[in-house]
C-alpha cells in the first residue's frame, strides 16, 4: 500500500520574528509581570537603540474562514460526504459533525502553505486517492475554486513561525477534542514515525488541558528533548507561548522501544484561544539510542510485554487486519508502531513490546489502540474497521484479555 498521508519536508522562507504578546497573555487571565518573566527564550532580542522586532503578518481582526467553508459545505458534503461524513466508506471521517472542527484539525488538511494541503496533494488526480477528485471534471470549476478561496484563507489566519523555531518545531495544528498524535517526522526524516500524544480538553474558552502527554520513540531509534515549548496560535493572531513555560525544565532521554510521559505528562494552557492552533517548539531534538538497536535484545529496552502467551492465545489474531500497514508497507504507520514481527511470526515479542507501548493496562478502553481505530471516535487514524463497530468491539473485547493480563 503507498504512504498516502504527505506531510510538509520542508518549511518556506518566512521571515517573521516573534512579539511577546503581553496583551493576549493578560487578556488570558495571566498577569503580565507572568508573562513576561516566564518566557525568556521568547522575548525580542531588542537591537542597539530600539527593536527591531517586526510583527507577523497574519491580521488580527479578519477570520472569514469558518464563514468561507460554510458556503462550500454543501457542495463538498455532496461531492465527498458518502465517504467522509462519520460511516462513510473511506475510514478517514474528516467531515463528521461539527464538520468544521473536524476538517480543521485533521492532520495535513489546513496548512500555513494551502498548496500543500492534502486536498490539494493528494485528492487531485495522480495524486493516489481512490475517491473523486477536486480537479476532476465535475468539481474543477465548481467545488475548487471555492475550496482554494477557504485554504488561502484558512492559511493567512496562521502566524509564522518565529525564525528561532524554524527547524525545531512542529507546524501549527488545530488540536482535536480528545485524543490527539502529534508526528515529528517534518523537524527531521530521522525522527520519522515518532510522535507526541495526548488527550485534549477545553476546560474554559480560555484554558485547554493537556493529559496523559506521552513521547513515543521507534521500535529502531530513541529520542532526545530538550525544552519543548507549546503555543497558542490563535486565529489571526500572534503566538502566544505557554506563560508558565510548563516543560522548561525538561531534558529528557527517551530510548528506541520506549514510551514516557513527556515531564510530569500533564500540561494547563492557560493562554488557549478558542478555534486556535497549537505549535510545539524545542530547544534541541535530535535522536539517541543507548546502544545498537540490531543488537539489542528482543522488545527493545523497555523488556516487552509481561505476558507473552495471553497476546499469543488473545490478542496476536486480531493485529492481522493492522499490518497491511503496520507490517512494513506504510513507512511511518511502521515506524509509529512496528508490527513486522507478526509477519509469520517473525518476531513477536518485539511486536508485542511495540503494542505494548499503546496500551494501558490500568484501563484498557482507553488504550490508544482501541481510541485510535474505534469507528465511533474521532481520532484521525485512516484505519477504523471501514466503519463497523462490530468488528470493532470484537478486536477491543479479544485484545482486553491480553491488555489486562499486562498489569
Ligand atoms: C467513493 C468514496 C470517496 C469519495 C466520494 C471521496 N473519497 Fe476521499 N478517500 C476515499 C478513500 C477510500 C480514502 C482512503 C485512501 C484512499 O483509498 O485513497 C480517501 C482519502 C482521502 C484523503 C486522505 C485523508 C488522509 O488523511 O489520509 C483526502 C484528503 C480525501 N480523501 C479527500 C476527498 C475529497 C476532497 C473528496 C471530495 C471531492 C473525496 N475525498 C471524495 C474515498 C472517497
Ligand atoms: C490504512 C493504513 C493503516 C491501518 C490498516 C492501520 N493503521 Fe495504525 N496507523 C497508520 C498510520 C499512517 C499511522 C501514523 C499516523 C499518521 O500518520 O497520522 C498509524 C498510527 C497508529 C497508532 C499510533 C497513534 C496514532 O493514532 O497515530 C496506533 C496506536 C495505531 N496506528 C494502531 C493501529 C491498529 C491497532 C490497527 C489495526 C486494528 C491499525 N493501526 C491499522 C495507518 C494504519
């Protein structure tokens, strides 16, 4: 099967540092003495007599995107809805209801360039996607143009990246309400497959939790973090850092095979701007391993699973209809989650080790692999039982008997 999720390798030439946004931070319910002693590697370096700071482009009081997609809505739900509406036959639900939020925060549809949008990338023809196209025929003079009007505008609300971050950050992104995969493959092909994860939830129109906040490595290559940073990028306006800088402190090591909480797991912005973006910045990324991962003994450092012969009785069966992607054919579903070694059974401690890591055994529902793939939820994974919960319930109810043998 060919990798058919594109994302972003390289960023364009922006030019754009950042301001301190003091006003948007007070106006978050954070003093401003907070705001500006907490983020110091934020702060304009001020030139000899004066600044010379310059403001991003993106303007503040204009926000036609949600008003643009309206008006397109349906005639994109007419041309695309039998697959992409929640049930529809593609597993990629990115026009579920609220459609707006859930085509906002799929990852790869809006971008800060729109001709990069996998609207634009991959659902033209030659671009691998199976359903119409937006170029074909019936929909180039109709439904482009308008979806074309809607990225370009979508884009022009995203601020830069201020020039420090470049290369050391991940794009801004709409975060989804609930479970959420954030892949650093675009800060450096090496880190391809390894990702941040957690749980969003707005607490207020102006503060988002972030729970249950996990660094996951590769089944081949570790990681190392230092000082990641998330900001808020509201709609049309400037970035706005986490004004308690919550990861600061963080310099953290995480092995090929592992998963960890990022620091303490658990992150309150209380900067959040409702319908905005997040962007995560590090000091220093760059990948690590403790040894020779060839080398290395089976399931990797973290030991692998407890219990070897419930996954072989329970659960090994049920990870058959995963490998068409996660057995090696689909670069970074492999590289997220490695289950080559169920491949005839190759090597399936290591593959066990590697599920292992996306389970919880202290509550197995909530076990990424059932909220990644579950039918009902909206998480974006392109894999979702094509849409029967039946399927979906039985995978959940046979992998629990092994999820729970694993505490
Ligand atoms: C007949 C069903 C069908 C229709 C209609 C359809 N698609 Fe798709 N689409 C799919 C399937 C199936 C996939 C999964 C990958 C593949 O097979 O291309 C997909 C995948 C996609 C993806 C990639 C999502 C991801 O993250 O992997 C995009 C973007 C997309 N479609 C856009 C559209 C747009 C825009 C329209 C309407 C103009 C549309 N599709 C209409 C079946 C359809
Ligand atoms: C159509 C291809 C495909 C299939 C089939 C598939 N996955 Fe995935 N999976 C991916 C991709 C691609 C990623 C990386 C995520 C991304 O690029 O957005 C991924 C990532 C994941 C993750 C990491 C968390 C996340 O959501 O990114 C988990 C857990 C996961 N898959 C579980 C499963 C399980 C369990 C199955 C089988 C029941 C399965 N996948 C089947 C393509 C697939």
């Amino acid at each position: 099967m060919k990798h058919h999720r594109p994302r972003r390798t390289s960023q364009g030439p922006w030019t754009v540092v950042l301001v301190c946004a003091v006003v948007t931070c007070s106006a978050a319910g954070v003093s401003a003495v907070g705001c500006e002693d907490q983020r110091p590697t934020l702060e304009p370096t001020s030139g000899e007599g004066g600044t010379t700071v310059t403001t991003t482009s993106a303007t503040a009081s204009v926000d036609k995107g949600e008003e643009l997609f309206s008006g397109l809505i349906d005639d994109l739900m007419g041309a695309c809805g039998d697959c992409h509406d929640a049930g529809g036959f593609a597993d990629t639900p990115f026009l579920r209801e609220p459609r707006y939020e859930s085509i906002t925060s799929w990852p790869g549809i809006i971008t800060k360039d729109p001709q990069e949008s996998l609207f634009l990338t991959y659902s033209i023809i030659g671009g691998g996607h199976s359903g119409i196209n937006l170029d074909s025929d019936a929909l180039k003079d109709t439904l482009l143009p308008k979806i074309l009007e809607w990225l370009t505008e979508e884009s022009k609300a995203i601020a830069d990246v201020p020039d420090e971050q470049k290369g050391k950050s991940v794009d801004p992104f709409a975060p989804i309400m609930g479970f959420n995969a954030v892949y650093l493959t675009d800060i450096d092909k090496t880190l391809e497959g390894m990702a941040i994860t957690f749980n969003a939830n707005e607490l207020t129109p102006s503060s988002l939790e972030l729970t249950k906040v996990e660094v996951h490595t590769t089944s081949k290559m570790g990681i190392h973090m230092v000082h990641p940073l998330f900001s808020v990028y509201p709609k049309g306006g400037d970035p706005n850092p986490d004004p308690a800088d919550s990861f600061s402190n963080v310099d953290q090591y995480v092995d090929f095979g592992q998963s960890a909480p990022l620091g303490p797991g658990t992150l309150i912005l209380t900067n959040w701007v409702q319908g905005g973006k997040l962007q995560i910045s590090f000091e220093a990324i760059e990948t690590y391993s403790s040894s020779d991962p060839d080398g290395g003994t089976d399931g990797g450092p973290t030991g692998g699973c407890k219990d070897l012969d419930s996954f072989n009785a329970n659960a090994k069966a049920s990870f058959g209809q995963c490998l068409g992607c996660h057995g090696g054919n689909n670069g970074q579903a492999t590289a997220a989650v490695d289950m080559q070694g169920l491949n005839g059974d190759a090597d399936v401690a290591n593959a066990c080790a590697q599920i292992r890591n996306r389970v919880n055994p202290g509550d197995p529902p909530n076990s990424q692999i059932f909220i990644t793939t579950d039918p009902n939820g909206n998480a974006a994974h392109p894999y979702k039982f094509n849409q029967n919960q039946g399927a979906f319930n039985t995978f959940q109810t046979n992998v629990s008997a092994w999820i729970t043998a694993e505490q």
